[in-house]
C-alpha cells in the first residue's frame, strides 16, 4: 500500500515567501509593512490565542492594503511567476517521491503562487490545498483607497512588537508594545473591517493552522489511507497543528529549516539547502515505515548514511551536490532548544534574514 507525503510550499520546497515579496514589490515600505502584521499574528495566534483567530492569517490582513496599491489577479500570478525561488533539487525531490507515494503540497501561499509553482514543478494542481482569493472582485473607493494608504504607512513606522519568552497574556508585554497591539486592534477590526475592502476577513479564508490539518485529513480519507501512513514536512507557526494532528496519530512530522515554532512541534529536524535531504528520508518512510525513517535519523547524527537502505540513485546525488553538509537529527526534550536555535539560524541563511525571520 502506498503511503502519503504532504509538505508545505514556502520554506520545503521553495525559498519564497510570496506574500511577503508580493507586498515589497506592491507596497511602499511594503516589507516592514508585511513584518509587523506577521508579527501581530504570532501575538494573535500564539500568545493571546485570540478566538477565531488562526496562524497565517497575515495573508487576508494584507489584501486591503494590496488592493488599495491596485495589485491585479494578473500583476499577482506574473510577479509569482517570475520571482520563484525553488530549493535545489526539489523538481528530482517530488518526481521520485511521486513514483513512490501519493504526494500533496499543502499552504498557506495565495493560490497564484501555488499555480506557478505546480506549473514550474510539472506538479499536478489538483494535488495541492491553498489560500483562495480574487482580489478582482473587490471594487474600492478614490476616499478608502487613500485611507488604507495611510494606514499602511502608518503601520510599517510601527515598532516591531518584541514577544517575551514564554509570553501567555498581553501583561507580559511592554507598555510600548501593548499600545502597538491595541493599535493594529483597532486599524483591522474596527477600521478596515468596515471598509468595503474588509469583506476580505470574512470572505477569504487562508490555509493557515487548523485548515492545514483539515487539509491533511480531507487527503488521508479521500486515499482511503491512515495518518501513520502519512509524513508532513513544514517549517513555520502555521505548520504546528498539521505535526500534532500526523504525530497523534503515529505519522512522521519533519521540520525543514524550520523556525521555533516547527522544531517544538516536529519529530525530525533537517537542516539542509538541498531537497534531496527530504527525498531520502520520505523515500525510507514510505518504503519502509516510520521506525526505519528514525533509524536513518540516527545514522545520520552517526555518519553512516552509506549503510542504510537508501535508494542508490538518491545517495549519490545527495553526496554529489551537498557533500554531507547537511544535518539531520531526531528531536528531544533535551536538544529541541539547542537545535530550534541552530534551525532558525540556518533558516535566514538559507531564505535571507527578512524572510527567515517571519513567523
């Protein structure tokens, strides 16, 4: 029976963050624009845990101001088009994992990106769950299109808001910090949320945490197969619900350059410029099982990837093109500080430091 492999877009398998780019591009000042809303959503989702509030929800809270810069559904899927970043040998990656296993892609991204990509990739589009939305559809005023102009401006002169370790309540933040949350409160939930362009927040619904899961599931009993069948690769906040919903239910979750929030959440940490890092251990996995695909973790750690299972062809490209540069380890109570760190800093290296740095 074949066995499931689903991976995030952004981070796994590309070096984008699209969304955060599409604002740079569009947006003046639209990269700290684009930082500060992400991190209000870590707060949001994190930290306050806010109802009805999801990780990856930047993606709508960014729409208005998108549109008020007239970014077009056209100007979107041409910039996605031709700013695609894909981490090296990710194309060989998902051709061999295909010939194995059923495999899905699963993401936050805006459904152009993720067009793009499959496009890019020869990867069926119909295996892949996104964020949805036209932004066409929705029709603003000269007068609002100013304002959120304004608005946007003001944002991205905003501080970025520090969270303190281990943060759980809004009294563990700054009183400056404080003041921004209350702030961003108030510009996208009084605010834009009554402007005409604020029916995006109930009408465009990103693929963030829950829905990750949601999509994971919809996939598993579509297959007719079992969760401990199924291995997620991610690497962000908003991958943390699909690791605890695959790990519950003894699949395999593996970080890939993952930031804190993936490594706290993951079983496997890879630390890798090269996809076929992936490749190997979802070849394992799906071959094999998951207790294999733990052993090879081990070996890795040891040195002794030439004595494992691994399909041939996959070893010798991996050694050819990454010169056993890069780290695999099973994650601990004992290393996943350690290792999240060590992540993280891989990460910006590997992404760039703006992108690397965002939830």
């Amino acid at each position: 029976m074949k066995r499931v492999f689903i991976s995030d877009c952004e981070g796994p398998i590309s070096k984008n963050d699209n969304a955060f780019e599409v604002a740079s591009q569009f947006i003046p000042n639209g990269n700290r624009l684009f930082s500060v809303i992400s991190r209000y959503d870590d707060v949001l989702a994190e930290v306050l845990k806010r109802p009805s509030y999801k990780a990856g929800y930047t993606l709508k809270l960014i729409l208005p101001f998108l549109k008020a810069y007239d970014l077009t559904d056209q100007k979107m899927q041409e910039f996605s088009a031709n700013s695609l970043v894909l981490i090296s040998n990710v194309k060989d990656m998902l051709q061999h994992i295909r010939s194995i296993a059923y495999a899905f892609v699963v993401s936050t991204s805006y459904e152009h990106y993720i067009r793009a990509l499959c496009q890019a990739l020869d990867f069926p589009f119909r295996n892949t769950y996104c964020t949805k939305v036209s932004i066409d559809k929705y029709h603003i005023t000269k007068q609002e299109r100013n304002r959120l102009k304004e608005l946007a401006a003001e944002i991205a002169q905003m501080q970025m808001i520090a969270i303190p370790p281990n943060a759980k309540s809004m009294e563990e933040f700054s009183h400056d910090d404080q003041r921004t949350i209350h702030r961003l409160d108030e510009i996208f939930w009084e605010k834009i949320a009554n402007m005409e362009s604020g029916r995006v927040y109930s009408e465009v619904n990103p693929m963030g945490g829950g829905e990750k899961a949601e999509a994971i599931d919809d996939v598993v009993r579509k297959l007719k197969v079992s969760l401990a069948d199924a291995m997620y690769v991610g690497d962000s906040i908003t991958d943390k619900e699909a690791f605890r919903l695959v790990r519950e239910n003894r699949g395999l979750a593996v970080s890939f350059n993952g930031n804190q929030y993936a490594v706290n959440s993951a079983e496997i940490a890879v630390l890798s410029e090269t996809s076929i890092s992936t490749a190997i251990i979802a070849d394992i996995f799906c071959r094999f099982g998951k207790k294999q695909a733990l052993e090879l973790a081990e070996n890795w750690q040891k040195g002794e990837l030439n004595k494992s299972q691994i399909n041939r062809s996959l070893l010798e490209r991996f050694f050819k093109f990454n010169n056993n540069k890069s780290r695999v380890k099973i994650v601990t109570s004992r290393n996943v500080e350690k290792l999240a760190r060590e992540s993280n800093e891989f990460r910006r290296k590997v992404r760039g430091e703006a992108i690397g740095r965002l939830g």
